[in-house]
C-alpha cells in the first residue's frame, strides 16, 4: 500500500521528541506534550515548487541529532544538513545549505508550523528591533498575515526564537493545513531573489518553568485512554449534494456518470477547449462550467463558449479572471458582467468566487461581484506538504473552511470543488501555465501538465477519506460538493472504467437525498440521510461506533453503509 508515503523514524533527545518524518521535524514534544507540529527546511523556486529532499546520513546522541540533506531539484545540486540540539526544557534546530550555482527562489529557509490548537491563544511578538506586541492567533481563519517581523513568538508558555532572517506568520489554515506557519522572508520583499552563497538559519523552543513543572506534576497535556466505543450524535447538515469532476487525462476514458452534475473548467486561451466540453458533456449531467477567460478578447472568447453550450443543459456557470490579470483566479465584477451579457436572457445561476484555495476567496472578498447565485473554491489537502499526516488532518480545517465560506457567501449556496489531492492549478506560478500543442485531448489538459498526480488515488483508504471529507464539507449553506475526476490518474477510475476503491463512496455519497446531517468525534466522521448512514474512520485501529442504538464496527481507515 502506498497510504502512507513517508518514512518516520522517532528521535528521543533527553525530555525532548519528534519525528523524523522524511525530511520532517515533526510533532515535537517535551515531556510527551506537544509544543510545535513541524520544523523543516525549505527551498522553493520562482514558482514555489519546492525542492525533494534526499536524507543522507541521520546520526543520533542522547543529546543532539543530524540529518544530511540534499537535493537535484531544478536543476540545481543543493547540499545541507538538520542539526538537532536539546538542552533541558530548550531545543534548538540549525539548518545550512548551499547550492552549485547561482538560482532564483522565492524562499529558502526554516519553516515552524504551530498547532492549529492554537487558535485564540494569546501570542507575545518580539521584534527585529527588540520592541514586543501582543496579540491572539487567529479564531476565524485570517486572510492575511497575523504577524509580522518576528524575532520570537510566546505563546502557552512556549517560546520560539528565530535566528538568520525577518521571519512573518501566515494562517495556513487558508489551505487545509493544519497549522500557523512562521517562515521568512517576508512577502513585502521581492521574490524571486538570487540565492548567491550559504543560507543559515536556527530556531531555538524554550518551555517556560510553569508549563515545565506542570508537565512533571502530569497536569498538563495529559489526556485519558480513548475510549473504545465513540458516541456519535447527528446534527443537521442541509441538502448537499455530491458529484465527480470531468477527467483532464489525455483521450478517451469510460463514460460512467456518478453524482448530479459534472464540473469542468474550461480554459479560454486553448483552442482545444470545445473538445474538453464536449467530452464533459458525454456524461450525460448538467454541466457546473468554469471559464476561465483569455486576456485577449474576452467578449467574443465568452460569447462563443456560452453559445456552444446552448443545447447543454447547465447546472450553473462561473468566468474567472486568467493569471496575471489583478483579479487572477476570482470572478470580478468585469468577469460577471462579460459572461451575463453572452448569456442574454437564457436561466442559469451565474455562480463567482475563485477557482482556486479557499485562501484567494477569503483574500478577495473585496472583489465580490453583487448578486451572484453562488460562490465557489476548490480545496486541496496537500498545498504545501505530501505527507498522509498533513491529508488526514485536513479534514477538521475542511469543516472550518466550509463553515467560514458559508459566511463570506452571505446567503448564497457554497459550491466547493474541485476536491482534490494535489493542486489542480499553480494559483501561485510567476511563469505562464504549460498548454497541449494541440486543440484536442490527446495530451489532456490542466492538471495534465502538473505534478497533480498521488498513488494515494488508487488507495482504499482514499475512500475513507473522502466520506469524511464529505462529512466535514457538509455544513449548512454549502450545496454542492465535487470530487476528483471522472477516470484517469486524478480520477475514480482508470481510463479503462475500471473503478478505484474510492469509486464507491462517491457513488454511496451521490445516493444520498434530501436533508443530511452528520457527526463527528475523534477519527470517526459520519454523514446520512433519512435511509442511508455512511461511517468512515481515519484512525489506525477499529473503531465501535455508537448511533442512537445502534453499534458499528468501523475497520481502520475504512468505511462502512447502512440502513438508519
């Protein structure tokens, strides 16, 4: 199985420990409580594609660790080392590395991930110039950064210094990710910049003498066995409904419709986009189309795509600004007035928002077109890192996206989707995105041509994960819910219709009518109808569920259906 990707290896360094996870400093602990998610070493390029480590040498005492590093992305040889340090209640990390050659990035450095329970915690700030401030972490999911010039950063009698840069925090909520990322350098200055020489850096976590004494005493960060048994109760989730993507895979796949509609993003400035509308299309299902316009000539490019969709019946249709223009990847005000005047007086809900993270929906609330019959974004689990950890524990900050997306859209349904494991777009690339040569599907299309494809598609805990995403999803106000593709590598099939393991709970959630509601307690989520319940458990041992009188047997990262 390739569920779990990563290989982990535990390090114990006096009171101190963590995980090796790959290149990973993750859940680190003093005296078993964890105080920081993550500590790792990042180098990303111009367009923040970030560089695959190799972990060379990993050597171990009882007070200090190092982990040789290196690298071949982009290019460039990049070599570097992790060196752990722990003395008493403060552990310090060091990372240096060099490269071969001169290369343009747009961050090389430390990055410290902080627990998304954090959240409404208050945080003392120390600055580059020695001044402090105080502050809270963020409680609603913030849109832009909740600090800035930081030196060191307390909070719950921890404090984390950093050393070698102006570092700044972001809420990396915004993506799914479970965590508030401190990093450098700050996003006021200009990127890409030349990485010319050695980069150094350090982070130093003291744990102060009261959270310390407690943690001894056994009064702090304790928690009781869990109980073998979890105790659901539902609560109302309203009508959502669930459907599958159009494919993006090169050819011609099995036409095997799953869910309500199809969702498919149809890119202006590619001659091939009335063939991916087409073969959209086949499947029979009103159509949930996103236009993505050309910079050139968007009033005829628009009114030729709606006027192909003429005979189409359609869900609903959204046009989004294209990369580089100042709204790149919202509906603005111009989008919406374009695809409303092409669409004359035909009756189709004209929806907005981004068609990318929640992030740009929660930045942009500014450019909201008025009265829009829906907002969307897309989500994915895997922004920033491709561990199984960081997909698992997106699916509580799934429910907070959604539960916040539900506010910004002020009374208009919440459409999310594409749900998928990798980026279906580079929101964040300085160069142009890649294109087929062609006007047909030979090479595919969109996320084709990035690295958006995971072996974790293929797996069954896939399906799992996806009823629990559903369930975490399904928050009053949200509408529609639109997973993965139909066939190919990012699909639920291969290009044979042969059905991958996740097939079948997008096939139990798409059967689900009427009002929902759902629950959710530990690593157990669950989503129903007035029939029909689906349990998934993300957890790495069998779960028994208890509804009302009923117990269910849940296996470890699987799913069961049954009757109400």
């Amino acid at each position: 199985m390739t569920w779990i990707r990563e290989q982990v290896r535990e390090i114990t360094l006096g009171e101190w420990s963590l995980e090796l996870r790959d290149d990973d400093l993750a859940q680190i602990r003093f005296r078993g409580h964890e105080v920081l998610r993550s500590v790792r070493a990042a180098v990303r390029d111009r367009d923040w594609n970030t560089a695959a480590w190799t972990v060379g040498e990993v050597s171990v005492s009882d007070s200090g660790a190092r982990i040789a590093l290196g690298s071949d992305s982009f290019g460039t040889r990049f070599d570097g080392f992790l060196a752990i340090a722990a003395d008493g209640p403060a552990l310090r990390v060091d990372f240096e590395v060099d490269a071969d050659r001169e290369f343009w990035t747009n961050r090389t450095g430390l990055v410290v991930l902080h627990p998304a329970a954090l959240s409404g915690a208050p945080l003392r700030i120390t600055h580059t110039s020695g001044l402090s401030s105080r502050t809270h972490f963020p409680v609603d999911i913030s849109p832009h950064q909740p600090a800035f010039d930081i030196r060191a950063l307390e909070a719950e009698d921890v404090t984390v210094t950093f050393e070698g840069d102006a570092f700044e925090m972001e809420d990396q909520r915004n993506w799914t990710d479970a965590s508030f990322k401190t990093y450098s350098r700050p996003l006021a200055d200009p990127f890409p910049y030349l990485f010319d020489g050695p980069v150094a850096q350090s982070v130093t976590i003291a744990v102060g003498d009261e959270l310390a004494e407690a943690l001894a005493a056994g009064t702090a960060g304790s928690s009781s066995p869990r109980e073998r048994g979890l105790a659901l109760a539902l609560a109302k989730a309203g009508e959502v409904r669930f459907s599958v993507g159009a494919s993006t895979a090169p050819g011609t796949g099995p036409t095997d419709p799953i869910g309500h509609d199809t969702l498919v993003e149809v890119d202006l400035d590619w001659a091939g986009w009335p063939s991916a509308i087409e073969r959209a299309a086949a499947s029979g299902l009103p159509l949930d189309v996103r236009l993505v316009l050309p910079i050139e000539d968007p009033q005829a490019r628009v009114r030729e795509a709606v006027d192909s969709l003429a005979e189409l019946p359609l869900a609903r249709i959204a046009a989004i600004q294209p990369p580089t223009h100042p709204a790149e990847h919202m509906s603005d005000d111009e989008a919406v007035r374009i695809l409303r005047d092409a669409l004359g007086d035909r009756d189709v809900p004209v929806i907005g928002g981004t068609r990318s993270h929640f992030t740009e929906l929660n930045r942009g609330q500014h450019l909201a077109p008025q009265g829009l019959d829906g907002v969307a974004f897309s989500t994915t689990p895997m922004f920033h890192a491709l561990e199984t950890l960081q997909l698992e524990q997106a699916i509580d900050m799934q429910r907070l996206v959604a539960e916040q997306a539900v506010r910004i859209a002020a009374g208009v349904p919440v459409h999310v989707g594409p749900v998928t494991l990798r980026a279906h777009l580079n929101n964040v690339a300085t160069t142009s995105p890649r294109r087929p040569e062609g006007d047909d599907l030979s090479e595919g299309y969109g996320p084709q041509f990035l690295n958006a494809d995971d072996e974790r598609q293929r797996d069954p805990e896939l399906a799992a994960w996806t009823i629990a995403s559903a369930a975490a999803l399904a928050v009053p106000g949200v509408a529609t819910v639109s997973f993965f593709e139909e066939w190919g590598p990012r699909g639920v099939r291969d290009a044979d219709g042969a059905d991958y393991p996740v097939a079948d709970a997008l096939r139990a959630l798409a059967s689900l009518n009427g009002p929902l509601a759902v629950a959710h307690s530990g690593p157990v989520w669950a989503i129903a109808d007035a029939t029909s319940l689906l349990v998934a458990n993300l957890g790495e041992r069998e779960q028994d569920v208890r509804l009302d009188e009923a117990v269910i047997t849940v296996p470890p990262r699987g799913w069961v259906a049954t009757e109400r």
